[in-house]
C-alpha cells in the first residue's frame, strides 16, 4: 500500500474512531441511566457536549505553565497516533515488527500528559488527582504488559511474519492452542485485562483520580473550554483504543472471510464488525463495572493490583509457558 | 441518679444557687431542673457536673439580651445511660459592660463552638477560650456590632438590605 | 516539625465543592493523602432566623422554623411547638401526639433514604443513589397526601396538629409499609451490610471512637453508631414513644461489632428504618379517637400566648439527632423575648472534624456525608449585609434587577412585567 492511500485510510479511520468513541460515551450514558432507572442523556450528548465545549471560552489559570495549554493538544496527538498502531479488525496502517511496545508506550503516553497537565495548573486538587493517576499508571502496567508479552511470546511459537507485532493477532490468536491449560490460563488473562480496561478508562472501583465527588474531577479540575474538549476526544479515543487491544488479543475474528470480502469492502466489513465487539467490551468492563461497583480508596486499588491481579496474570503467564514447554518436551 | 438525688446534690454543694423543677404534663411527665447561679462559681458548678456525670452531654449555650445584663444558659443531658436523663439547665448572667465569663471548654470541649457563637452575635468575653475566632460571621464584618443585641450595638437599620419582598421594599428606606 | 510544614497541602473543601450538597468549608492541611488538620468555617448560608423572628410572632414563627430546613421540616416546627407548649403549659390531645409521632418517623425515613443515597453517591455508587432516591419517593407521596406538600407539610400547631390522619391516610401507609419491608428493605440490606465495594469504603473510614463522640457530644446516628446509647425520644420519655417502645438503635445489633465508623453510621440507620416502620404501625394501631388541636382558633392561642410568661425547652430526636429548641416569652407580646434553636449537625461537624485527623483525604466526602450534614440548620443565626466599602454585596433586589436587564438585553421584545406575587413580609416594610 503506498503511502498516500495510507494517510488518506488513516484520516479516514481517525474520524471514524472520533464517531464511534463519542457514539459509545452517548450510549453508556443512555445505558447507565436506564440499569439506574432513569431517562438518561440523549445518545447524541457527547458530540454536543463536545461542540460545546469547543466553542466556549478556555479559562487558564493564574498559576498555570505553559505545559497547561500544550498537555491536551500533545494528548490528542498521542491518541492520533496511537491510531496507527491500534489493530482495528485489520492489522495497523503502519504496522510493524516490535509496534506492540511502541502501542503501550503512546497508551501510557496519554495519562502521562494528564499527569503534566494537572501538575501545571497549580490547582491543590489537579495535584492530588496527578498524584493518584501517577501511583494507578504504574500500578495497572505491571499485570497487563506481562500477559499481553507471554500471549505474544506464545503466538511466536506458532510462527509469524512480524514478531511482537499487532499484526501476529491476525495471523494466530491464542485460543487457537486449544490445550485445556492454554484455555484456562487464557481466561484467567482475559480476566485481567478487563480489570486493566477498566482502569484505564477510569470507571467503577478505579474512578479515583477523577473523582468527583472527592476531588472535583481531580486531573481536570482546571480545564475548561477547548483544553477539555481535546482532553475529553482524547479520553474517548483511548477507551476505544483500549478496548481495540483486548479485543484483539481474545477476539480478533473478522466476518469479511465469509462473506468473500477483499480490498476496501473488506476492512469497512471488519472495522463495523470490530467496532460492535469493541462496544462489547466495553459494556461489560464500563457500562456495568460503573453500575454495579463504587470507587475504591487509592490504597485498596493499588493493594487490588499488586496482590490480586499482578499474581492472576503470573497465573495465567505460568500456565501458558507450562504448556508451551510440555509441548515442546 | 434521679432529679430529686441530683437538686440534693448540687444544693448541698451550692447553697446559694437557686434550684427550680419544673414539670410538664405530657402523656409521660417529665421533670427539668433550672439552675441560677452567680458567674463567680459557674465555672465551680460545670465541673461539679462534670464530676457528678463524667459522661454529660453538652447540649447548647443560650446567650440572651436582657435589658442591662447579657443572659448565658447551658442546657445539658445528664446520666443518659440509665433510660430517662435528668434535662438541666444551668444559667448565668453578666452586666454587659463586663460581659467577662470563664470559659468552659476545660471541662466539656465540645462548648467551644457554642462559645464562638455567642462571642461573635452577643458580644460575651469567654475567658481563656483557646479559639477565639469568628466561626458565622464573615471576616469583614465591622466590630463592635453583635447582631443579637437590642441595643444600640446590635444590627443598625441602614445594615438591613435585604428584608421583605424586593418589590416591597423598593420605595422603603434603604 | 517546622521543616516538614513546607511540605504539607492546604486543602480547601468548599464553600462550593461536589461532595457538599450545602455550603460549608473544612479546610484540610495534608500531608500526601494523609489529613492532619481539620478547620471548620460556617456562615456560608447564614440568612438570620433569630433576628428575623424577633419581628414575629408564636404562629408565625412556627412557619419560620419549618424553613430552617427542608428535610427535617417537621422536627423543626414540632420541636419548636414542643417548647411553647412547654412554656405556656399547653396540653395536648393524645391523638395529636401520634399523629405527630407517625408523620415524625415518616420524615425519618425519607431522611434516612436520602442519606443513605448520599453515601453511595459519594463513594461513586451512582446506583445506590438513584434507587434509594426513588424508593423515597413513595414515603413523599404519603407526606404530600397527609400535609398537602412534600417538603414543608406544616403539619404542627401549637398544642396539636392541623391535619388529621385518616382511615385513607392510614391505608395508604400500611401500604407503604408493606412495599418498604418486601421491596426495598431487602435490597438496602443487601448494598449496606453486605455488598463488598461499600464494606471496603466505609469500614474504618472516618472513626469516632466512643470517647470522642462523648466528649464532642456527637448526636443521633453519629453517636449511636459509636455505641453511645442515646436517644432523646428514650431518654426524655417524649411523647408518647414510651408506649411504642422506642430504645436507641446501635449496630451492635446487626453485625456484633461497633466500631463507630462510616460503615456503623449506615447501620444504624438502616436500623432506625426498620424501626420507624414498626413504630408506625403500632402507633397506627394504637392511635385514639378525639380532637386534634388543644386550641381550635389561632386567634384564642395567641391570647393565650400573649398572657404566658416563662420559658420552655423542647427537645426531639430529628432523623440527624437531638435537636434543642428554647423558647422564652414575654408577658403582653406575641413575640417571644428569644427564640434559639440546635441542631444536631453543629456538634457532629466538629466531632467528624475531629476524627478526620489522621485518615485519607478519599475519606472526607463520605465521612461528611454520613453525619448526614444539615447545614442550612446549622448556620441560621444572624442577618448580615455589611458595606464596608471593600467589597460590594449584592442583595436579592439587585439580583433581580440584574436578572430582568439581562433579560431585557437577551429578547427585547419581552413585554411582562415583574408582578408582586403574595403580599410579602407585612412587617418588612417597618424595618
């Protein structure tokens, strides 16, 4: 593919996925308020919330940097070109070996920003929300990066083109082992990765940076106006990018094979098709974590991930590379 | 202890305190004390209650203008483990030109508030209070003006903005 | 000591804040998540019923009282007339006492419902509270059915109430009951003993041990929930509860263990619902025939009043705690020489603020909201509206104004004009 035809696809897709992660913010909210049994926001909120949001007026603080200004558009710009990398249905415009790394870097990239952003508008309580969004990010690494690199080193066994690439999803995927331990340790993976989801979106027990009844959105306290426009795209982006990750690593089946689909049709048939399970996802580490569960205290949260998930996915790590070695003894 | 244990008690130990039982004829009576007693030995008696009933409830500090003299009653709640509790009600006065009382958060901490309180709307001097701070009013009030008073230092008509309905008031003094 | 200062975050919770549903500052000194000073600021609602009601009289006071606060309404005035009655030597016709004893714990469930939604809304439980908010809506049918409104039902007079409870009133409630106990009891057990997000937030959050609760005479729920049995309408024998057999509500009761922490807070009341249901039902099982009202004409009760001399006290447990109401009268006025009131959110702030020391700042919004905070009742004390020439204060006429000019500046083509709606207040005029 030459390159013009991939920067057209690609701003294609970015407007594509600014929809869709907008669209599923309006649908969540629609689907809360009806489990919470209220009427609910329009589906169409967010984009006006949006559009809104662009046109008013963007107050900065006194005491703000000039990192203040520059963290939303640097997030944004993260989560564009995260996009390249996101396996969306069909491997990544600019896939390549290795871009697995490169993925997660750019994923942590954005709450980074966030971290810089609040941290720059001098607000005592955008410090206290960096503070705890700090403590989460290096906490919630931790359990997925060593489950996203043993699937990864267990789908290179089987023998790929790029290794460690999103593209190897596509090629094999991890149930395809078919050993009752693989399939156990998968499970207990994929369990972990929706605890991670959720984490990284910030729902549920893991709303603590932004917490609004305590810190009065925390991170965001300061950002009015278009900085928390972009912020807020760049928020939704990311759940869809996340999402994208666990449903290419545990579902990454398109339809466009059995409808005798090639080209273009193709990746539109696997985008839409990829999308309604990324939506999934999200309804069940999102919509209903965010229903049924409270927020957690940040020392309970980081105590949740280092002693509950850190081991299930050494768990579930162990069990795989288990049955890898079996395999090969 | 019954209220009747309780009149004997502080009686004995205070003389010259006027002691008063009043009851009223609910469908279950019950009986309230109200004590008087001189500013000099208020601060004797509170802990004298505090001894009598190591675990008295302070309820509230009544702070009054009367006439010459700024009036002080502290209701409290005594023995309120054993079922009925004896309902007392000890009061004080102070000549407003000295209106100096000993405070009393040594004995119960939890007065403090109630002392702030009457300090900033009437004017009450608590001796050795350990904040004394204004805790309603906004930090620009003016001084000298104590809200709840009758008398010439208390709220002047031109402070008054905002009463009746805001049509009302458009043609009435400001 | 003075080394580390330099290190510690000043925290400004309120005046405006989300936590906060009404306006009050607490201002937190920390040191990373850990609190370790708590200042309390009030007077940021402060609208001067004391002053005001030294321009009223006994009946108009009562209407006055209830807008002390919009929850605990009733408590308000029934208190209030508690300590008139008291002061004047007014009997009150037993049927009065429990209709005012039913409609009372009416209130305390819908209360007790609000709050514990409150909760649950600051731990991020968005859930609790929709649906606990909802099951209140049945209990605020009731009231509206009985006093005709759902906040300020004016249901009390001095020496009776002004409206009866009949054979309707009295199916409608049992009703209420039955849908309570079946239907939303269960569930509210289930989120606040059971459910493990809300154990893990509220167990060990904002302690008060028993000693400090004494000592800061911390009251109802709050008290209770560190296992001080104390509640007025046991201890003063008030009313007519001692026939219904009303005793203090600890959590001893349901889990075993008092530790008087959030978590215990919200046990107590979700004791104190099942409890209220109970005492409503006897009480409306009990309830005898007669007048309602020691004094039918409100004129003749003036007199009356006019003539009383002495002063009087009333106490209530309200849904918050004990509340204190002082009347003292005036030979020949139908205004009270002083009328002062307490309510139980101003002991139990500084009580909480006290135990704050030393927990987590993620702990400040639900400790706050489980003493169940009122402060509109806490801050009632004075008017205020100083010039000092620093600052301009804009008065509600100036709003106004502001507020018509924009309007006018928005569509000009706006004909109405502001009309005066009611008469005001008669004797604003004669300030």
């Amino acid at each position: 593919m030459n390159i013009l035809y991939a920067t057209l696809g690609f701003i294609g897709i970015y407007t594509y996925v600014s929809f869709a992660s907008l669209l599923w913010e309006g649908i969540d909210r629609k689907l809360v308020a009806r489990m919470q049994r209220r009427v609910g926001p329009p589906l169409l909120q967010p984009f006006y919330d949006f559009l809104k949001l662009v046109s008013k007026e963007s107050i900065i603080p006194r005491d703000a940097n000039r990192f203040f200004e520059l963290a939303p558009v640097l997030a944004l710009a993260t989560s564009i070109a995260l996009l390249a990398y996101t396996p969306l249905g069909f491997e990544p415009l600019f896939g390549t070996k290795g871009d697995v790394i490169l993925f997660v870097y750019l994923l942590t990239l954005i709450g980074f920003l966030r971290v810089i952003g609040a941290v720059s508008s001098g607000s005592p309580y955008a410090q206290i929300g960096a503070q705890r969004e700090m403590i989460i990010l290096v906490s919630r690494e931790g359990p997925m990066m060593l489950a996203l690199f043993t699937i990864l080193w267990r789908l290179n066994g089987l023998g790929v083109t790029k290794p460690f690439s999103m593209g190897t999803f596509y090629e094999h995927n991890v149930w395809e082992l078919g050993t009752p331990m693989s399939v156990i340790g998968t499970v207990i993976l994929l369990f972990v990765f929706l605890a991670w989801l959720a984490s990284e979106i910030e729902v549920g027990y893991f709303d603590i940076p932004e917490a609004e009844t305590e810190l009065a959105e925390g991170t965001m306290a300061e950002y009015s106006g278009r900085h928390l426009a972009l912020f807020d795209l760049a928020s939704a982006i990311k759940a869809f990018v996340s999402a994208s990750l666990v449903v290419a690593v545990f579902f990454p089946w398109g339809i466009s094979g059995y409808l005798d689909l090639i080209g273009l049709p193709a990746m539109v048939v696997d985008l839409l098709f990829h999308t309604l399970k990324v939506f999934t996802v999200l309804f069940v580490s999102m919509t209903i974590f965010r229903t049924v569960t409270g927020r957690l205290r940040i020392t309970q949260a980081t105590n949740l991930f280092w002693t509950r998930l850190l081991p299930a996915s050494m768990v579930g790590a162990l069990l795989l590379v288990i049955d890898a070695l079996g395999v090969i003894a | 202890m019954n209220v009747d244990e309780f009149v004997k008690a502080f009686g004995e130990r205070f003389p010259e305190a006027e002691i008063r039982v009043s009851e009223n004829k609910m469908p279950h009576p019950k009986r309230r004390v109200w004590v008087e007693i001189h500013r000099e030995k208020f601060h004797d008696a509170m802990g004298f209650i505090k001894e009598l009933d190591p675990r008295a409830q302070f309820s509230i500090i009544i702070g009054m203008d009367a006439g010459d003299k700024l009036l002080a009653k502290y209701h409290m709640e005594l023995f309120w483990e054993e079922g009925e509790s004896i309902s007392l009600i000890i009061g004080t006065s102070v000549p407003k030109d000295d209106p100096k009382l000993p405070t009393v958060t040594d004995v119960f901490p939890s007065a403090l508030p109630y002392e702030r309180e009457n300090q900033e709307f009437l004017g009450f001097v608590f001796e050795g209070i350990p904040d004394p701070r204004r805790l309603f009013l906004p930090d620009d009030f003016p001084e000298g003006i104590y809200p709840l008073r009758l008398d010439e230092t208390g709220i002047k008509p031109e402070m008054v903005k905002n009463a009746g309905h805001p049509y009302k008031i458009g043609g009435a003094k400001k | 000591m003075n080394g580390r200062l330099e290190y510690w975050v000043k925290v400004p919770i309120g005046p405006i804040h989300p936590a906060l549903e009404e306006p009050e500052k607490f201002i937190i000194t920390l040191d990373g998540e850990r609190i370790i000073h708590v200042d309390v600021k009030l007077g940021y609602n402060l609208r001067g019923l004391e002053w005001i009601a030294m321009r009223r009289n006994y009946i108009q006071i009562l209407y006055l009282a209830e807008r002390i606060c919009g929850i605990c309404s009733f408590s308000h005035n029934h208190t209030y007339s508690r300590a008139v009655e008291e002061m004047a030597g007014i009997q009150v016709p037993e049927r009065a006492e429990y209709i005012r004893v039913i409609v009372g714990e009416l209130e305390r469930i819908h209360s007790h419902l609000l709050n514990l939604g409150v909760v649950g809304h600051t731990i991020g439980y968005d859930t609790v509270l929709h649906l606990s908010w909802l099951a209140r809506e049945r209990v605020m049918d009731i009231l509206e059915a009985i006093g005709g409104n759902r906040v300020n039902y004016s249901v009390n007079m001095i020496g009776g109430v002004r409206r009866n409870i009949e054979e309707k009133h009295k199916r409608a409630i049992l009703d209420m009951v039955k849908y309570y106990r079946n239907e939303v009891m269960p569930k509210i057990e289930e989120i606040f003993l059971y459910d493990p997000t809300v154990e893990a937030r509220l167990r060990d959050a904002g302690v008060i041990p028993k000693r400090i609760a004494i000592e800061y005479s911390a009251q109802g729920p709050t008290a209770r929930g560190s296992g001080v049995k104390k509640d007025v309408r046991y201890n003063e024998k008030l009313s007519v509860y001692p026939d219904l057999g009303v005793k203090p509500v600890t959590p001893k009761e349901f889990t075993g263990v008092v530790k008087g922490d959030v978590f215990d807070r919200m046990v107590v009341r979700v004791g104190e619902l099942w409890q209220s249901m109970d005492t409503i039902e006897r009480a409306i099982d009990q309830m005898p025939e007669g007048k309602i009202k020691a004094v039918p004409k409100d004129n003749a009760l003036l007199f009356q009043l006019k003539k009383a001399d002495g002063e009087g006290i009333g106490r209530y447990e309200a849904p918050r705690g004990e509340l204190i109401h002082y009347v003292k009268g005036q030979k020949g006025k139908d205004v009270p020489a002083k009328w002062k009131m307490r309510e139980p959110t101003f002991p139990n702030l500084f009580a909480i603020a006290r135990a704050l020391v030393g927990e987590q700042v993620a702990d400040v919004p639900v400790a706050i909201a489980s003493i169940d905070p009122c402060l509109s009742c806490t801050d009632r004390v004075a008017v205020i509206d100083a010039n000092t020439g620093r600052k301009k204060i804009l008065t509600e006429k100036d709003l106004l104004k502001l507020s018509i000019e924009k309007t006018r500046e928005l569509n000009p083509e706006v004909k109405a004009k502001p009309e005066v709606i009611g008469v005001g207040c008669p004797r604003g005029g004669a300030l």
